[in-house]
C-alpha cells in the first residue's frame, strides 16, 4: 500500500526527465489525473491520456522538453505532505520563482496552478511547486 500516491507522481515525473523518457505510466486516480491537467495547462506535459487496464487503469504522460532537449522543469518538490499539509490564502499565494515556476493547489474549486487561483480569489493547500 503507498502511503503518498501523489509524491509518487512526482517522483516518477522527474525520474522521467532526469532519463529523457519521452513518456511515463503510472497508476490512475482522479487527484493524479487533475494535477495532470494544470501541468498539461501550463506547458510542463505534453498530454495525457487514461488507458483502461484489468486490475487498474494507468495513466500516461508525455513529457515535454525543449528544442534541443533540455527539461522545462529543473524541480519538481511536494510541498503540502501527509504528516504535515500547507494551506495558503489567495492573499499569501506568491509567484514560484518569480513568475517563472508554478504552484499546484487543491481549492473548493477544484485542481488549479497559483495563477488560476489568484485569478479567481481562492486559497487551498499547496500541493507542489515546479520550476
């Protein structure tokens, strides 16, 4: 049994791009498949795409890099943990890395980036940030 289906996300993620993989599986759930789609939103993942399997369906994501290459994120960090979870106001949400990264939150409206929820004047618990 995995105790933080969501770090296992992220770890897989990264472990993705630090191979070059062009793609990755990993196990379906609905939190994982919303955190996909603010990643496919703001450029991180190509797309995604949810394969019915027998005992589980899986999810795979194509990873996105650049013209030569290169990853788009050089950090993939769980912030919001199940022994210890984050929450910020939509006054206290600040731009990752000055703009130049983004924050995943989890909100009364539903899976969104820092920008999206700044936008609509909503807080929620930080689930990661990438940069």
């Amino acid at each position: 049994m995995m105790t933080d289906p969501i770090a296992d996300l992220l770890t897989r993620i990264r472990n993705a791009m630090n191979t070059d993989a062009p793609s990755v599986d990993l196990p379906y759930s609905r939190i994982k498949e919303d955190i996909c789609k603010v990643l496919v939103d703001e450029g991180y993942v190509v797309q995604f795409e949810k394969i019915d399997g027998k005992p589980q369906p899986v999810l795979r994501l194509q990873i996105k890099y650049g013209p030569y290459g290169e990853r788009l994120a050089s950090s993939i960090r769980r912030v919001s943990k199940p022994g210890c979870r984050r929450y910020r106001r939509s006054t206290e949400l600040r731009p990752v890395l000055g703009g130049l990264g983004i924050a995943v939150l989890s909100t009364s409206r539903g899976v969104m980036s820092d920008r999206q929820a700044r936008a609509q004047k909503v807080g929620g618990e930080v689930i990661c940030e990438i940069y």
